[in-house]
C-alpha cells in the first residue's frame, strides 16, 4: 500500500513537472506573439501619425496658399480701383480742361466777329470801318473772311496790305490783332507776339489791348514761358481793372502757377 502511495506521489509530481514544462514553453510564445503585436500596432500608428503630418502641412499649405491668393486678389482689385479712380478723375479734369478751351475759343470768336455785322443781304459789314476809304474797307471784310474760314496765311497777307496804307489808329489795331491772332493759330508764337505787342506800344488805350496782352500771355504759355505769360495776365488786371472778362484772366493766371 505503501509502495502504491509512493507510486501515485512520483506520478503526480512527473505530471506536474511536465505541467511546468509546457507552461514554460508556451509563454515566450505568446509574448513573443503579444510583441510582434505591438510593433505592428506602432508600425500602423507611426503610419497614421506621418499621414496625418501630411495631411495637415498639406492643409496649411493649401490654406496659406487661399489666404495669400486671396491678399492678392484683394491687393489687385483695390489697385485696379485706384486706377480706375485715377483715370476717372483725369479724364474731368480734362473735361473741365476742355470745357474751358471750348469756353475760351467761343470767347475770342465772339470777340472776333464783334466788329462784324451782317447786311439785310447777308454780306458781312465792318462797323468799325464806316469812315475808311472804300478799298481798305473792303480788305478788311475780305480779310476777317478769310480769317474766319481758316485761311489765316491768305488774311496776313490782307492785313499787312491794310497797314501799309497808314490807316486809322483804330484799323491798325485791329489789323495787328488779326494777325496777331492768325499767327497763333499757325502756331507761330513769337511772330504773334511780336503783333500784339505792337497794339500796346502804338494803341495801348484802344480796346483791343487788354485783349492784345491777354493774347500775349496766351503765346508766351505756348512756348512754356510761364513767368512771361503770368506776368502778362497780371498785366492785364493792373492796367485794365474794368476788364470785363477777368475771371478768364485770373483762371489762366492759376494755369501758370
């Protein structure tokens, strides 16, 4: 009995040391099995994580990219309105510019043809020449005719003819003018110049001389001679205060500052 006892003990302790054993071989199994697990876990996380990296510079890449488009868009439509502005206000002032070109040419019209009335007939008729001889009065029609159509050469060449007659103070005023002007609308200053600075050494009373230095100051603006031109518009307030057409003077006076 005793021998049976001592049997069943040796085999109980054989069954728990091979028990042991297998429990020894079976754990660095699954640790190893657990580790292979967790490298591949932070193999898919280091993954996700440089994924994720991407995702965002990618993001903000794409985000700075808007914002700088969008800097730029803004930059260039507020640039493209301020030209717009910039052209809009050039183009009123060159309205305004040529609104008092157009003012100013209706201006010296007017005062051109102001000598000039027209017959029942329709034939023009020279008030200020009633008392000139016949012939000197028909150049001068003929030769503000011709100034009028535009053929200021042809209506020099008729004027000059009038001043060789030595004709009256008030005819060589006009004549000098109308030269005057002829020459300036040819765009030949300095002999326009030299015209109407004739009326103020010889008529400096007769009417036309406000206007004759008025003239000058127009030419001597024409050859960029701005001290020149204010000087003479200056002239023009001093020497005649009852000017009637001194806004004109004064406008042209800030023209040359």
């Amino acid at each position: 009995m005793k021998m049976k006892i001592i049997r069943f003990l040796n085999f109980a302790l054989l069954c728990l040391i091979l028990f042991m054993l297998t429990s020894c071989i079976m754990l660095p199994k699954q640790t190893a099995s657990l580790y292979e697990d967790v490298y591949q876990t932070k193999l898919s996380v280091n993954s996700l994580d440089k994924k994720l990296s991407s995702y965002n510079e990618n993001m903000n890449q794409s985000l700075k990219t808007l914002s700088e488009e969008s800097n730029t868009s803004a930059k260039t439509t507020n640039r493209n309105l301020a030209d717009l502005n910039e052209r809009v206000m050039k183009i009123e002032e060159n309205i305004r510019k040529l609104q008092a070109k157009i003012d100013e040419l209706v201006f010296y019209i007017n005062k051109d043809s102001s000598k000039v009335s027209v017959s029942e007939e329709g034939e023009p008729v020279a008030t200020s020449t009633s008392t000139a001889p016949s012939s000197t009065q028909s150049d001068m029609l003929q030769g503000k005719k011709l100034y009028n159509q535009g053929e200021y050469q042809k209506a020099i060449d008729i004027f000059n003819n009038v001043l060789t007659r030595n004709p009256a103070p008030n005819l060589a005023s006009e004549s000098y003018y109308h030269i005057g002007q002829c020459y300036f609308y040819l765009n030949d200053y300095d002999n326009a110049i030299k015209n109407f600075n004739q009326i103020l050494t010889d008529h400096s009373e007769d009417e036309l001389a406000p206007y004759a230095m008025l003239r000058l100051g127009d030419s001597y603006l024409k050859l960029n001679n701005k001290e020149e031109a204010q000087k003479n518009y200056q002239g023009v307030l001093e020497k005649y205060p009852n000017f009637k057409e001194a806004e004109l003077v004064k406008a042209k006076i800030e023209e040359t500052k």
